[in-house]
C-alpha cells in the first residue's frame, strides 16, 4: 500500500526566500503526482501534475519535480510572498488510475 | 465558472439523525469522489462513483451511503452519524479517474455530531 510522507509538516520563511517542500512516497509504480494547496477552511487547488513520464512540471513561480526511482518529489516556490501562506499536499496515484494516497501536507508561513 | 459546490458549509447535529450532504458539479465531470479529512490523518477517500450509477468503496466507507443518479450530483448519506464521522468532509471531481487529470476540490462541510 502507498504510502506518502511530507517533512517537514510546518515551515516559516521570510518574504523573499527560496524554499522546498518535500514529498516522499514508497512505492515508485505511480501513475502521476500532484502538488495541492490548502487554504484554512478551504478546498483544495491542484497546482501542478506531473505524469510518471515527466520530471518536472513548472507554473509561474512553482516548480515541481518527480524523481519515481527514489520516491520523491520537490514543490520549489520562488521568491515567496506572504499570499503564499497555505497548507500545500502532495498526492501519489498508483497504476490504476483510481488510487490516489495524500500527504498530511506541510504548513507554509511566508512573513512579511 | 467551473465549480464543485457543496452544501452545507458547516453542519452540527446530534447522534443519530440522518444527514445528507450535497455535491454538485457544473463540469461534466464523470468521476466524483468524497473524502474526509482529519487532523493528522490527512485525506482518506470514503465512495467515489466513475458515472452514473456506478459506485465503489474508498477506503472508510463504513456509516456513509453515496447515490449517483445524475451526472451533475453526488450526495454523502449518513444514516445515523455519530461522533467519530465529526470531521471536514470535501467533494471532488475529475474528467475520469481519481488520477488521470487534474481534481477539482468543493469548499468543504465542516460536520459537528454530537
């Protein structure tokens, strides 16, 4: 059974930074990944898929990257802005195409 | 606007008394899925439906009944909550497939039983 972990589960940067979010999973059958963010009280938004074929998918100032041989993947936000306060989850679909496992997510603080 | 839309928002209720909360979707979609989602525990799929009248388990379907009788709508049945099914439940859809595209998330019902 898949399983998907997400480290650290809380992180504060000042405005400005560079960061990383971390997502790991264990088995590197998948089908595809996707990297959600969560604001408080809300639905989640699918920011990036990124299909087991690919290596990388890039929106704006969002850089996602898969690497399936080591079971990992990077969300690398760019130039962070307080608007980028979310709870950001990681989701891993297996070869079936109906299984998708979660991360319990990393909260971001971004401070002005 | 494209939009999954789910009602209510914020429900509490006392042990027992049937609820149904509602999911609607305006895209066409043929996959449609419920989650809840609990502290520590992430999200955990409860029925998802690949189209009408086609409806499976997730993985915690215990005390929950789901219907797919139109494509548009998919309706979460508790038939006698009880504390434990507190928690913030979500609706979701895709194309097809939980997987194959992108998934597009309602706003969440934030259940209370007491």
């Amino acid at each position: 059974k898949q399983e998907v972990t997400q480290i650290p589960a809380a992180l504060s940067v000042p405005e400005g930074e560079n960061l990383v979010l971390n997502c790991s999973f264990t088995d590197s059958a998948i089908y595809n990944l996707q990297w959600f963010r969560q604001d408080p009280g809300k639905g989640l938004t699918s920011l990036l898929l990124i299909q087991s074929s690919q290596r990388e998918q890039t929106s704006g100032r969002l850089n996602a990257s898969l690497d399936k041989s080591s079971g990992r993947s990077t969300l690398y936000i760019a130039a962070s802005q307080p608007g980028d306060s979310a709870t950001y989850l990681c989701a891993v679909t297996t070869y079936n195409n109906n299984d998708m496992r979660f991360g319990a997510g990393t909260r971001l603080t971004v401070k002005p | 606007e494209a939009q999954v839309t789910q009602n209510p928002r914020y429900l509490i209720t006392v042990t027992g008394k049937k609820l149904t909360v509602t999911c609607s979707q305006n895209m066409n979609h043929e996959y449609m899925s419920w989650y809840r989602q609990d502290p520590g525990l992430g999200l955990r799929q409860i029925y998802y439906s690949m189209n009408v009248e086609v409806t499976d388990k997730g993985d915690v379907p215990e005390g929950y009944k789901v219907s797919r009788k139109e494509k548009r709508n998919f309706p979460l049945i508790l038939e006698s909550p009880s504390p434990n099914q507190t928690s913030l439940y979500f609706c979701a859809s895709s194309r097809s497939g939980q997987g194959s595209g992108k998934l597009f998330f309602g706003s969440g019902t934030q259940l209370s039983v007491l």
